[in-house]
C-alpha cells in the first residue's frame, strides 16, 4: 500500500480511537460522609405569675375597684414576673417600661414608684432600672417582683387636697421585656 | 447590519450583563443588611382605675332645743344625729356659735355642746366638751367622728349623738326675761 496512504490510514484510525475516547473518560475519586447533627435554637420566656395584687400602706390588700383612696394613702400595686433564658452566646436584657399615671386625680398624687426586683442570680447582672441576662451553657431562670407605689400625700392644709375627692385616675399598663442584644 | 455596529453589539451585550449582575448584588446588599432576626419576649402587668374617696358629713335634727320658756336656773336639751358619709374620720370644731338676736338673754344663757355614742340621752349625758356664752366659745366636741370601713365594701355609716344644753343661770339679769332667742353653730369637719 502506498505510504502515504497507510499514513493517512493510520492518522485516521489514531483520530478515530481519539474521538472514540473522548465519550469516556476516568478520574480519580473518592468520598467519605461527615455526620451531620441538631441545632438547637436557644429560647426567651416571659410569663406572669398569679394574678396581680393591691396594697395601702398597712399591707392591707384592697380590691381596686371598691377601695376609695383619701390622703395619706400608698396603694402598691404587685406583680411577679418568671423569665428563663437559653443560648450559649446569648446576650440579653431584661427591662421594664410603663406604669404612668393620668387623670384628674393625677395631679394631687406624688410620681409613682416604678421598681422591679431581682434575686440574686447566676447569670443575671442588675444595674438601675436594667438587667443584664448571660446563660453560657446553663439556662437561667427566676422570678422577679414588679412593683408599681402610689401615694396620695397629705398636706400641711387641710383644704388643699379638697379638689381630689371623688376624682379618678388610671394606672397605664407596665411591660415587661426580655430582648437578645443587638 | 453594518460592520461597526455588528462589532459593538457583543460589547453591548456584555455591558448590559454585567450591570445587571451588579444591581442584583446591590439590591442584594441592601435586602440582607436591613433585616435581623433576634430573640425577644415580654409580657404586660395590667394597671387599673383608682378612686379617690370624699370626707363629708351630715347633721339631722332628733329632738330640737327650743330657746324659749327659760327662766334663771332652767334647762332645756336637744338631740343631733351626726353621719359620717365620707371616707375618712373627721376631727370636729366649732367655728361659727352664734343667738339672735342679739338681747341680754342671748348674751346671759349658756349653751353647752357634747358628742357621744350614738343612742346617748342627752338629759344625763356629760357636757365638757363647748360651751358658748356671750360671745365667747370655749372648748373642742370630742372626736373623731369615725368613718366607715374603707376595706369592707357596704359597710355601715358611722353616727354619733350630739347634744345641746341650754340654761338660763340662777343670776341672769332681769333684762333677759319674757325673750327668747335662737342659735346657729357652724361645725367643721377636718380629716384626722
């Protein structure tokens, strides 16, 4: 056969294997499986505790809507709040608002004494009205007191409450909140 | 198409693209830097409604004193109902005492003014408590007037019996016979 043409034939052939051995190819591999697991999200609560109280001054419990305050009252109003916190990394804050008082019979009563006290608790830092909530590993949880006192001053004259009597004010709503920082 | 248009147009194409990626990766941005997602909870302590309360009272007549037929050495009695209708207990005084007309019996008779428990005789009852002659006023009603109980809704209102003596002395001057007069008596009640 001519040269040439086994040339030709032979390029041909080494072309056609080449094109055949393009449709498969072989790589190197391998795998191993990496166990996955559960994620666990932290958690805030916030629950009230019992139904709310009032108080006068003695101690006494009164109920709110039968009681007539005069001057020389405190009427205290008490709550008590249960709040746990969850999360490794978690930073939060617990904190109070509300608890103003409107109404005609607001401007002879003295500013309300708003307070929220905490126990003593691992993982729970207070300073003023704010508490720091930091669970690391372990969930914090406790019960604090939230305290709203009003009082209705008596006056050196005897006249100048007068305009009081039978006079109505509100207590507005109090929040309490518990919040990641951010 | 001409030549230098059929050129730029792959140009344009590329230009467009990569806009469009770079918008999608602004909006991107903004999308996911204005929304965080942290843990919160809260809970509310309800407030009320608080009442004041009143300091008030009430006279009503039992048996009235008459001023008249007092002759020297005489005495005549009359009985009040005191009622508490407030919420506070209220110390008593007297601050207006006046007879009319103005004659020498009302200057001459004495009249005295005591409070006691509800249900008192006044004809037996003691008197060291105000007493009125002339023009002069001496002396404080014995109090307080109690209140109601504020923590017991319903309770009852408290009363007391005020009595009123009036005598024409043994040594009143002649001028004062065949007259007679009449009295008003202020009383203030002050919370205690």
């Amino acid at each position: 056969m001519n040269k040439m043409i086994k040339g030709a034939l032979a390029a041909g052939t080494g072309v056609v294997l080449l094109l055949g051995g393009a449709g498969t190819l072989a790589y190197w591999n391998a795998e191993t499986t990496v166990n996955g697991g559960t994620i666990t999200a932290g958690n805030l609560t916030l629950t009230n505790t019992g139904s709310p109280t009032w108080t006068d001054q003695t101690g006494a419990t009164i109920d709110i809507a039968t009681f007539r305050v005069v001057p020389g009252d405190t009427l205290t109003l008490t709550q008590a709040v249960t709040f746990s916190a969850t999360g490794n990394n978690l930073v939060g804050t617990l904190s109070l608002a509300g608890g103003g008082v409107s109404g005609d019979l607001a401007a002879f009563l003295s500013a309300p004494g708003v307070t929220m006290t905490v126990p003593a608790t691992t993982g729970v830092t207070c300073s003023g009205a704010t508490c720091t909530v930091t669970p690391g590993a372990a969930t914090v949880s406790q019960t604090v007191t939230v305290k709203v006192a009003i009082p209705f001053p008596k006056t050196s004259s005897p006249t100048d409450q007068n305009g009081a009597m039978q006079k109505t004010a509100s207590l507005a709503n109090l929040t309490i909140r518990l919040e990641q920082n951010h | 198409m001409p030549t230098h248009l059929r050129r730029a147009d792959p140009i344009r194409r590329l230009l467009r693209a990569t806009l469009a990626v770079a918008g999608g990766i602004v909006l991107a941005l903004v999308t996911v830097a204005g929304s965080y997602a942290y843990l919160s909870a809260s809970t509310t302590v309800p407030g009320g409604t608080i009442s004041a309360g009143s300091a008030n009272f009430t006279i009503s007549t039992g048996s009235a004193v008459a001023l008249t037929g007092l002759y020297p050495g005489a005495t005549t009695y009359g009985s009040y109902t005191l009622t508490n209708t407030g919420d506070v207990p209220l110390g008593l005084s007297v601050t207006t005492f006046t007879v009319t007309p103005a004659t020498v019996f009302a200057s001459a008779v004495v009249i005295d003014l005591a409070m006691h428990p509800a249900g008192t005789t006044c004809a037996s009852a003691a008197y060291s408590q105000v007493s009125h002659t002339g023009s002069a006023t001496t002396g404080t009603l014995a109090g307080p007037l109690p209140s109601r109980d504020r923590y017991t809704p319903g309770a009852a209102t408290p009363t007391r019996t005020l009595c009123v003596r009036a005598t024409l002395p043994a040594n009143a001057p002649d001028g004062a016979k065949a007259t007679s007069g009449s009295f008003a008596v202020v009383i203030r009640g002050v919370q205690s």
